[in-house]
C-alpha cells in the first residue's frame, strides 16, 4: 500500500503551548525492551507468512504475551488473530491497539542481512513472500507497547485491548479473514473499547516523524469485473459482427465522466480499469471483452452513485451496441474515518513525544486500510510512522525494495504507547454524566 510522500503531501502542524514532556517511565521502558523488539522484528521479516497463514507468527505474539502476564490472551480469532487483555492496577475505561501481521507475495530486493527469503505457492504461482508493506514493523511495535504498558500496569488506568490480526492485505481467495472477520467474531466486545488507535510504515516520512489526518485518511476499496458480449466477426467485414471492444472502449471513457459530470467536484473519487482483455488474433473481431478494476472514494452515497452510474452506462452502451454485459460489483474495506476529537488529542501527544516539527498533517490517500472495519464501530485514529533512515531512500510499500529502518520501532513504541496512556488518563479524568 504506497504511502505519502512527505516533500508533496505532509506539512508540520501548529500545535497549542503543551503543558508536559514526554513521560520518562515510557521513555525508560522502551529503552529497556527496544533491543528485544527490533530482534523480534527480524525474526517477523526473515520469516514472513501470507494472509490467514500466520501461523508462527501468531505463536511468537502469544508466547511474549503471556510471558508479560496478560490477563486474557486468546488465539485462532479469524483463523490466525491473537488478542491480549492488559488490565491495570488502577480503575478506568478499555482502549484497544490494533496491529495486521501478514506478509505479501513480494520477492524481497534488499540488501537487510535478515531479509526474507521465503517461497511459497500463491494463486497456483510459485512466489517469493516478504513483509513489502511493513507489518512485521507494526507487529513488533505493538508487542514493544505490550512491554511497555505491562511494566506500567500498576499505574495504568483502565484495559487495553491489543488486537493482532491475520490477512488486513486481503485473505486468499475463497477465504474469509482479516478485520471484518475479527468484528463478526466480537473482538470489540467482551470488553467493548470506547476508541482504537493503530499505525502504518510510511516511507515518505523520515523515522522520528509521523503523520496524520483529521477525518478520511483512506479510501474504499470496491473492486469490479465486466463482460461484454458481442458477435465474433473477421476483421476485414465489421458489419458481421458485434464490436465488443468499441463497446468496452465506449465504456472505459464514459466511465470517466461519471466523476467529472455526475458528481460533485467537490467529492473525491477513482474510477480504474486495471485489466482489459480480448481477442486471439490480430484479424478476427472477438465476441467478448473482459474487464476489472477498483472504486476509490471517501463518502459512501458517492460510492453508492458510482457503481449506479457504471450500471447504467453498461446497460445505454451495450444496447446501442447490440450487445450484452454482465457486472459484478464487489465492495471491500469502507473508507478509514479519524475522529476529530482523537485526532486532535492525539496531535498534542505526539508533539509532546516527537516535537511539533516532526508531526505532520497528511492529504488523505485513495489507498484502503481494513483498519476502517473497527473504525466504523468506535471512534479511530490510524497514524503512519515515519520509516526511512535520514540520508536514505526506500521503495514504497508493496515493492521488492521496500525497506523499514530499525530506528522506527522504538519510535512507534513511544508513540503509541504514549497515545494509549494519555487517553486512558484523559477519559479516567472525565466527570462521570
């Protein structure tokens, strides 16, 4: 998943006076585990595992979780999903963490000593699978919050609820999984949290330094395939046939007026045709054309609208045409809403921990995030971690030469962990109705 490039998109935030430091107990503790974590983070990104199969991975997140002494921990959620239940010494409500464990069907290209170089079959294929978009940095971060939160548990006021979740990257097909399957299984329930926080490795942002939004940060995610029929003809007597590629090709422009005339200019939207194919030979008129591609948007009646409109353009096309559609139109991951209010509390903890010039406002991104199946539920706030070491590049997320520094992880753990107490403290600290 490509992430913000922070030269075009991020741009440093004015935050009010801020009246404390960071907190040295977290400061402390990081400090103590971080050498522990990163090594887990190799562990993670030498030895990837593919969506609803991870199956080592989940038992190394078990075992640290019951080393620190949890008070629940359970395994198997959505197939392969570990939650934990912290429960501090002190009274107050239940926040919850979310982390995605699941590797890609990447060949990794890069010159890490503990790079991955794990094959496996994917979709018939024969595929190398590497941590090309960065979760094995946002499951060791989430255990180093473990560590850092257990050492405080006397002093924590309330329960946290760390969610790991197998297959955010999509589960194979055929499968179910990933967040929406962790919701069906009551993961938000029994405790229930009143907010959830997660983050995401961001290779446009240098390490020290995250982003953020208030409101949208990522879009739907809606996928759709298209047939169109015709009559197969020779290509030098046109009149024979049924034109399915005049009518695809008619379909593909007039698709792209469904944003520029039939919505608002005001309302975002992406309408891509990444697949288009037909034909066996050069000379011959095909009877059908086959197409797919993906629906961006960040407000669900403009979705709603878009998937209308593409049905209708089908239906005027291909009858003018003399031909046929079918359309299936398939709708993943909503889009990813940060609270207002968390966003803005949450900005006055990470100037806190990172200093205000590190902490910076993000344009939203069309790229989709299952984080949104919680964040429909309670309120949400998804940040992205700064991952690429000052004087360096990195490939984006899903590439061979992705590459997430080492120096990131105590960074995420200071700052979640921080994001995590303050709200604990905050809500604690409200007068009861």
């Amino acid at each position: 998943m490509r992430r913000f490039a922070a030269s075009c998109f991020a741009a440093v935030l004015a935050l009010p006076a801020l009246a404390a430091a960071q907190d040295p107990r977290v400061d402390a503790a990081v400090e103590r585990h971080a050498a522990e974590i990163i090594e887990l983070r190799h562990h993670f990104h030498q030895y990837p595992e593919l969506g609803n199969r991870e199956f080592e991975t989940a038992r190394i997140v078990a075992a640290h979780l019951e080393k620190l002494g949890f008070d629940e921990i359970r395994t198997g959620v959505a197939h392969t999903g570990v939650v934990g239940i912290l429960k501090g010494g002190q009274p107050g409500p239940v926040v919850a963490v979310r982390a995605d464990m699941d590797a890609l069907p990447v060949t990794e290209d890069t010159p890490y000593p503990f790079k991955s170089t794990v094959r496996t079959t994917y979709l018939g294929k024969d595929v190398g699978v590497s941590h090309a978009c960065g979760h094995d940095v946002h499951t060791a971060v989430q255990l180093g919050v473990a560590s850092v939160l257990a050492s405080l548990r006397e002093e924590l006021p309330g329960t946290v609820l760390f969610i790991f979740q197998p297959a955010e990257e999509g589960p194979p097909p055929g499968e179910d999984g990933g967040a929406p399957l962790m919701v069906a299984e009551g993961v938000l329930e029994n405790p229930r949290p009143s907010a959830i926080f997660a983050l995401h490795t961001n290779p446009g942002l240098e390490v020290g330094h995250v982003g953020y939004t208030s409101g949208p940060i990522y879009a739907s995610s809606d996928h759709f395939a298209i047939t169109i029929r015709g009559q197969q003809a020779h290509g030098a007597a046109p009149h024979l046939s049924v034109d399915p590629i005049v009518m695809a090709s008619q379909a593909v422009i007039a698709f792209q007026t469904i944003r520029s005339r039939n919505l608002s200019p005001l309302e975002p939207s992406v309408l891509s045709v990444g697949i288009f194919r037909s034909g066996e030979r050069f000379n011959i008129i095909p009877a059908e054309v086959y197409m797919e591609g993906t629906v961006r948007t960040y407000n669900p009646e403009v979705r709603d609208a878009i998937e209308r409109r593409m049905d209708e353009i089908l239906a005027g096309i291909t009858q003018a045409g003399g031909g046929t559609y079918g359309f299936a139109y398939s709708r993943g991951a909503p889009p990813t809403i940060n609270n207002a209010e968390l966003a803005e509390r949450g900005a006055i903890t990470m100037a806190r921990v990172l200093g205000a010039e590190n902490v910076h406002v993000l344009e939203p991104f069309m790229a989709a995030e299952d984080f949104a199946f919680f964040a429909n539920i309670i309120p949400g706030f998804y940040i992205t971690l700064g991952t690429t070491r000052p004087g360096t590049t990195s490939g984006w997320n899903h590439t061979p030469n992705f590459m997430a520094d080492d120096g990131s992880v105590p960074v995420g753990m200071r700052v979640i962990s921080s994001l995590l107490l303050d709200y604990l403290q905050t809500e604690s600290n409200r007068p009861n109705p």
